[in-house]
C-alpha cells in the first residue's frame, strides 16, 4: 500500500464547464493527512453543501483510480468545504470536480506513485 503524503495543508480546485446553453460547477477544497490505514475520504463536521459529498468522495476514488489502476492507499482525505453554485451546481459537477482535482496535483501524484 503506498501511503498519501501531506503535500500542502489545504488544497482547493474551482470545477467549470461550458455546457452550451449552461455550466457546471463545483468547488472543492480537502485536506491531506497521513494514516497507517486504507484510504479513507471523509466529511468536514462543517461542511457546506454536504449533499453532495458522496459524489465527492466518488470521484476522489475514481480519479486515483484512472491515474493507478488497481492500487491500494493508505491515508485520510477530508473534504473540508464543498462551494456549490444555485444554478450550475450537480452531483456530476461534483464528481467531476474531484476527479480533476486529483489529477491535477503533481506533487501528490508523485509522492503516491507505485514503485515500479
């Protein structure tokens, strides 16, 4: 299992698509922790908007999933704040969002890379 690293305290990702007539759009922001555990993603006790935190945590594990296929993880994820927008805001937006914001973390990426 490779363990996730604390690359920065607090990251954040601003998720939006021009959809033709409208948008999608999701903000999120997790923090990292190391854990001697499986990886766990879990929910701020403040979070806003929580109905979309599955959709969230899915596509955490999704977007680990298409970068290392098949591998396992220790750590803790949490998702500390979920910014949602009245109009463009939907589950999908969320998933996507997460998805993106764990493919766009290259120092991440690295220190949980499987050795080859």
């Amino acid at each position: 299992m490779k363990q996730l690293q604390p690359i920065e305290t607090v990251l954040s990702y601003d998720y939006t698509r021009h959809l033709g007539p409208r948008f999608d759009s999701a903000g999120i922001k997790i923090e990292i922790l190391p854990s001697n555990t499986s990886l766990e993603v879990i929910a701020d006790p403040n979070l806003r908007n929580p109905e979309y935190f599955e959709a969230a945590k899915r596509g955490v594990f999704e977007g680990l999933e298409l970068i290392f296929p098949n591998e396992k993880f220790t750590g803790k994820i949490i998702i500390r704040d979920l910014i949602a927008h009245e109009v463009h805001s939907s589950e999908v937006a969320f998933l996507r969002g997460a998805k993106a914001l764990v493919a766009s973390i290259p120092g991440l990426l690295a220190e949980i890379r499987p050795k080859a």
